[in-house]
C-alpha cells in the first residue's frame, strides 16, 4: 500500500487540539459580531461590552470543556426565550 506523502498522520490528541481551537476561534468571531451590533447599533458602553465579553468567553471555555454544550445553550434559548438559534 502506497502512502500518501502529502497527507500528515495525525493524533487523537491532535483531532482534540484542533477542535477545541476551532471552537475557540469560531466563540472569538461571534463575539466580535455580537459586540460589533452592540456597540454600534444598540449604545451600550464599554463597561458593559467588556462584562458581557467576560460572560461570553467564561461560557466558549466551558463548552470547549465539555461543562456546557451549545446543544443546551439552544434549548435554553427556545423553551425559556423563544427564541430559535
């Protein structure tokens, strides 16, 4: 059996790192959206951007760390909220 050369054997702990990063940048821009149309179009100030940022990246590590999962998250948002994510 030829092995590809191009393809780079990877880990299981190499899959998890990258997941895990994956989730963070993907908390990182959403974060940026969200605080973007906070900022520009609703008038919050700084003080309440960076409480709402501390909020919003406590709760990116917990679900990267299997405490809470986004699964939940959008649970919460529909039966307490309706609002459908």
């Amino acid at each position: 059996m030829k092995v590809n050369p191009k393809r780079i054997p990877r880990t299981e702990a190499d899959v998890r790192r990258a997941r895990d990063e994956g989730v963070k940048d993907g908390a990182s821009l959403a974060s940026v959206i969200f605080l973007s149309v906070l900022l520009d179009h609703f008038g919050f100030d700084q003080q309440r951007i960076m409480k709402c940022y501390h909020h919003v990246t406590k709760l990116s590590e917990e679900i990267a760390e299997h405490r809470v999962s986004a699964a939940d998250l959008k649970h919460v948002l529909l039966e307490e909220y309706h609002i459908e994510a």
